[in-house]
C-alpha cells in the first residue's frame, strides 16, 4: 500500500492539527504554493510532534538556508521543486545530509527535542529528500537524478510537467503521455532503488497512481477539502 499524504496550504497550526488528525502517514507543508512563509511552517512543524504523520516540507526553492532551517525545526523530510539537473540535485542533498554525506550546518535546535533523548544525528538518518521531476530538462535526466546519493525520492509535479508536454495544468492526468512519463519515472527510481511520490487532488486518483507503483500519493489537500466540506453542508441544507 502507498504512503498517504495530504498536503497543507493553510498556515494555522489548529487547522493543520485537525487535518492531521485523521491518521495520514504524513502530511506535506507547502512552503511554495500554499501560504506558508517559513515562521508559520515552524510553528506547523512545532505543533505536529508525534512520530505520525511524518512532516515533509515543500520548500520555495532549492536553497540551503531555508531548507536547513525547515530540517533543524524538526522536518521529517523535504520536497524540492523544479530540481532540473545533476548538480542541482546533488546541491540538494548537500543541504539536507550532515557531513560527510552532505554539507549541512549542525544545529537542530527543535528538532532535537521531538526525538525522546536519541541523538538527533541518529534520528536525522531517517529523513527523506525528494527532488521534483516536473520540466522536460528533468524528466530528459530523470535516471542520472535518481541516481545521485542523498536523494531518496522523485516527486512529480504534475501541473508544471503538464505544461512541459504542452498541455494545460492540472492534477490527475489522464493522457498517455503522462502515464508513461510516471511509469518511466517510476522505473528510474526503482533502478536507482529509490521512492516515488505524486501529487493527486482526491483519493480516487491517488488509488490509480498507487497501482502503477508511486510509493506516496497525496490523497487530499487542506484548501480543497475545507470548501468542498462547507458547500456539501449548505448544499444538504438547501435540499433539506
């Protein structure tokens, strides 16, 4: 079975609390898309201190500072978008890993505290680093990215890879140039002995993407579901 994730857009630690509540296996804070500037992604990641869901981070960018400071507040792991090529993805890993795997600054200040006394360098073997496939540029070298150490995933964007083959963006693609563009993402992660995650707009979708072999679907997102909930109630209400 896929890992399941939902995804944060809104910077309330009580709604995201709520969200999480449900028992997903992780949750991802969007730092990029959704309205998380990194004060409230702290506050977010402060806030969710069980072990489950683990805590990604969508950063803005490939940039180190940020994402340190996302790992050193306690992130389970990070998803860094628009990682087009080699170097970049082995930037990407620089930033993420403690030497001598990466580069790294050690200091992680909240981070150590979730960890019930393990040293937070043992705790912080277990984190997860995704580089997103979502240009042609990257799917172009997808297994040369798959292969880079301290990467241990592939996340596709399906929106921006949309755009790359032309087509208009959106989730939950249908056309068979985007399914066999997950399955050869898929297949170069699986060569790479790598993991596989994929943004999908409901759970009908992510069962679909789950078969082909994505190894984390987001099932749900905050800001669709909080309105989609609230015009079903005053839709029961009208019809009542």
């Amino acid at each position: 079975m896929a890992q399941i994730n939902a995804w944060l857009m809104i910077p309330d630690p009580f709604a995201n609390a709520l969200f999480a509540r449900p028992g997903w296996d992780s949750v991802t804070i969007d730092c990029q898309h959704g309205m998380f500037d990194e004060a409230s992604a702290i506050h977010t990641l402060h806030t969710l201190q069980a072990a489950k869901p683990r805590r990604l981070v969508r950063v803005p960018s490939n940039e180190a500072g940020f994402i340190g400071k996302m790992l050193d507040a306690g992130a389970d792991g990070i998803i860094a978008p628009m990682i087009n090529s080699v170097a970049e993805a082995i930037s990407l890993a620089q930033a993420c890993w403690y030497s001598p795997k990466g580069s790294r600054s050690f200091g992680p200040t909240l981070a150590a505290l979730r960890n019930a006394g393990l040293p937070y360098e043992e705790a912080a073997a277990a984190i997860e680093v995704y580089a997103m496939i979502e240009t042609r540029t990257a799917y172009a070298a997808v297994a040369e990215i798959a292969a880079v150490p301290g990467i241990t995933g592939l996340f596709v964007g399906p929106s921006d890879l949309a755009l790359a083959f032309g087509l208009r963006p959106g989730p939950d693609r249908e056309e068979t140039e985007m399914i066999d563009a997950y399955l050869a993402i898929i297949a170069a992660a699986a060569a790479a002995g790598k993991t596989t995650g994929i943004y999908c707009a409901g759970p009908a979708y992510a069962l679909r993407v789950a078969a082909l072999g994505f190894d984390m679907v987001t099932a749900a997102t905050d800001a669709t579901a909080l309105p989609q909930a609230a015009t079903a109630a005053i839709a029961a209400m009208r019809e009542g």
